[in-house]
C-alpha cells in the first residue's frame, strides 16, 4: 500500500452492527429464551436464505416496506433480488409450496436477520434478528389467543413484571368495518384501498404525532376529524359486531390465563403491512425511553393465496432482538455476563506447554472447556487475563506438577484450591 492510501474505516457499515464476544453472549442469551419459550408451546425450527426474488415484496406488503425500506439489487443474470426485510413473506411462500406434506395446522418459529434501509435511531436499525413465531391453518380466536400468550410468556422468561409492558390488541376486521361506516357518511369519501390505506396511517401517526395528525386528516375529507372518528368508533364498540366480540372473547380468554396487562387500543395499533386480515397486536414497553414497539403481529388469512391454491389462515408476529436488549438494560434484566471457558491452564515456562496441552485434552475429555496459555507472561499477568475474561478457574502447570502429574485448581472468586 502506498504511503498516501486512504486507511479502511474500522466502523461497521451504517445501521448494523458488529457483535463482540460480549454483545454474541448477550445475543445468545436471548436467542435461547425465544427458542426454549417457542418450543415450549410445540413450534418447530424453519430457515431460508437472506435473498428473495423482489416480486415477493411487492405483491403485498406496506407500501413504505416496498418502497423505501428494503435493499434491492439486479444481480448477474438481470433478476432483481431482495434482502428479506421480513419473514412473512417467505415462510408463507415455502408454507404454500409443501402445504400438502406439511399437515396442518403448522407450529413454526425461526430467527431471521432482516434488513430494512431504515434511519438508523434508538431500537431501530439496517440489520436486525427476529423472532418469527406463526401458528397455520387455525382461524379461532383461541389460536389468536395462543400466539399472544407465548409473546406474553416470552416476557415473563425474561423476567418480565406485568407492569413492565403493555399489550395493545386492535383488530383489521374492526379496522375495515370503521372505515366503512365513516366513508359511508361522507360523501366523496369512496371506500377505496387508497382512501383506508391513507387513513390507517394517520392513525398510526396519531399516538406519536397528534397534531401531523390533525394537519393532515383534513386533507382527507374536510369533515374528517379525530373527534368523527372517535364517534364512529364507539358506536362500532358493540357485540353485535362480530369483529369486536372476538375482540371481547380474545381479552375474556387472555385474563382467564391470568393475563391482564391487555388494552384494547381500537384505533391506535393498526399495523404496517397490508395483508393483515384479523386481529393485530403490539406490545410495548412501559418505560418511556424505549418509545417503539417490542412485538408486532396478528392474523392474515389472505397471503398464502398470493401463490395460488387454497387460502390458509394464519396468526404471528414478530420481536427484534434490539428493542429487546433495550428492554432488558433498561429494566436491569440482562444476566451478569458469564465465560463459557471453565478453566485456564497456566504455564511456568514455554517448555511446559505441551504438558499443559495434554492436561486440557483430559479435562475436555471430562466435558470442561479448557484455554491453554501460550503467551510468556509471568503466572501473575496470566492469571489476570483469566480473571479479565471471566473465567472461573485456573490450574498452573510448573515443572513440579509437570513431574509429579497432581494439579490444583484454584476457583479466582475465593482463592480456594481443589485437586483436580
Ligand atoms: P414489524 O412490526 O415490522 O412486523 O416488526 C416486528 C418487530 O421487529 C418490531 O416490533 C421490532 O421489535 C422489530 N423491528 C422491526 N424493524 C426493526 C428495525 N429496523 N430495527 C430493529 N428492530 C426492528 C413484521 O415484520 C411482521 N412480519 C411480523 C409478523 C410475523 N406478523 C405475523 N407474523
């Protein structure tokens, strides 16, 4: 390299990040809470690959997904490709594709790293892992209900308190009946898909941005307004539709498992993507500084049609593993980091190092995981960079213990000395 080469910046690229052994242990800590809750229910593990053909996307999503978010390419053979920016997509592609041999209905999980071309802020960035848990082929509220308990339990293998989060439930069936009613009283205000998809956007905007809200709600139709809506809403609030009694009846069967800290919040949680059908849900951090959603999903009966044959109802949602972390710093629920490594074996000189070699292929042997030194360091600096790393034990192997074959661990916490 010349003298004058620009040096390579040691940043990761904008919005992912780099996991050092600390960040991978807190990762796998996670990770290992999703899978032991999801299978605890009886989900079985999917994967796929990170490329999809871009059409996926396209068919049905929301439109800010498509368009703005996701990271597209053409690659070698001109076919423009995806880097997935959800999982939805793809496990109700290879849902369809085997729907025959699979047996329904169908318990999957998976943990994905998706990509979305996002402004990279506090819970949100480019590169994000998440846990995709979906139950096919059952359309009762009961199956809703399976799907909001495991998030639920989730929490509470987190060491969760009720108090610590909020689950707000709405539903797309509701959503679509509203949108009905109040175009129906306002004339010019056609029940189109543009019409619904701009309102339910404002709605989204409403909790985070009121008065975005109320500029732009007017532009809709003259007479709109957050207190129409409000009106129209509760006068939908009845058991005799159908959309909100399930509603009543998913709280009611929630509270019967002794789950409480459930809202109704009708018009606030509606959800980014098109193909939404059913209920919707979000949970949410009650601790104001982490503003944006943990979970989200709900039903969509609809998207496996998008491949032909038969429609299959289907009930998920989706957790990113960073709102999460942050969920657990904030509520100091992130366990004391641990080594993996149960011994290190010092070394007096470098002669002794094979010694020292054969020492930890019999401890490995016996399950341990052994580090050996290979550094000159004195015992004293040896042992420190154990002890920096977590590890719990060191065993020192000098010409003595060489000759005589008897080592000692020593536990670093206490100083206590053990034969080994
Ligand atoms: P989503 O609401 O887009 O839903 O994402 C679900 C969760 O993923 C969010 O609540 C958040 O925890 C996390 N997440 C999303 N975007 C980011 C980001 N840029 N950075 C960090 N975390 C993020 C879906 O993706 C649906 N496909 C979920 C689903 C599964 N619905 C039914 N089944």
């Amino acid at each position: 390299m010349s003298e004058k080469a620009k040096k390579l910046s040691t940043e990761p690229y904008k919005g992912v990040r780099d996991f050092f052994p600390e960040d991978m242990a807190v990762q796998n800590y996670i990770f290992g809470v999703w899978r032991k809750t999801a299978e605890s229910f009886g989900y079985e593990e999917y994967g796929a690959s990170v490329l999809e053909p871009a059409e996926l996307y396209r068919a049905k999503s929301g439109e800010e997904i498509v368009n703005e978010q996701t990271y597209t390419f053409t690659d070698r053979g001109d076919r423009e490709v995806t880097l997935r920016p959800e999982m939805t997509p793809t496990v109700a592609r290879m849902v369809s594709a085997k729907r025959r041999e699979l047996g329904l209905p169908l318990r999957w999980y998976s943990i994905p790293n998706l990509f979305r071309y996002e402004q990279p802020q506090r819970g949100r960035v480019r590169e994000h892992w998440q846990l995709n848990v979906d139950l096919f082929g059952a359309d009762s509220p009961e199956a809703d209900a399976e799907i909001v308990i495991l998030a639920s339990r989730i929490m509470e293998t987190f060491g969760a308190k009720d108090s610590d989060f909020t689950i707000k439930i709405s539903s797309r069936a509701w959503l679509d009946k509203l949108f009905d009613d109040i175009s129906a009283d306002l004339e010019g205000f056609d029940a189109t898909f543009d019409n619904k998809n701009a309102l339910l956007k404002l709605l989204d905007v409403k909790a985070k941005d009121p008065d975005r809200f109320d500029r732009e709600i007017v532009k809709l139709h003259p007479k709109l307004s957050g207190d129409f809506i409000a009106r129209k809403s509760k006068a939908l609030q009845t058991s005799e539709e159908k959309s909100y009694a399930d509603l009543e009846k998913l709280v009611a069967t929630l509270g019967n498992m002794g789950i409480k800290n459930v809202e109704l919040a009708l018009t606030e949680i509606v959800r980014g993507f098109d193909y939404y059908t059913g209920m919707i849900f979000e949970i949410f951090d009650t601790d104001p500084s982490n503003r944006r959603s943990l979970f989200g999903g709900g039903r969509y009966d609809d998207l496996t049609s998008l491949f032909g044959g038969e429609r299959i109802p289907a009930v998920g949602f989706g957790m990113g593993d960073l709102p999460v972390k942050n969920f657990l710093e904030t509520h100091g629920l992130l366990p004391a980091p641990k080594s993996r490594t149960d011994i290190h074996v010092c070394t007096t000189s470098s002669e002794l190092v094979a010694k020292a070699e054969e020492l930890a292929t019999k401890l490995r042997a016996k399950g341990m995981n052994v580090s050996v030194n290979l550094t000159s360091k004195k015992i004293g600096d040896q042992i420190a960079w154990a002890d920096k790393r977590g590890i719990p034990k060191v065993v020192v192997v000098g010409e003595e213990e060489a000759k005589t074959g008897k080592y000692k661990a020593k536990e670093l916490a206490t100083g206590a000395e053990a034969p080994l």
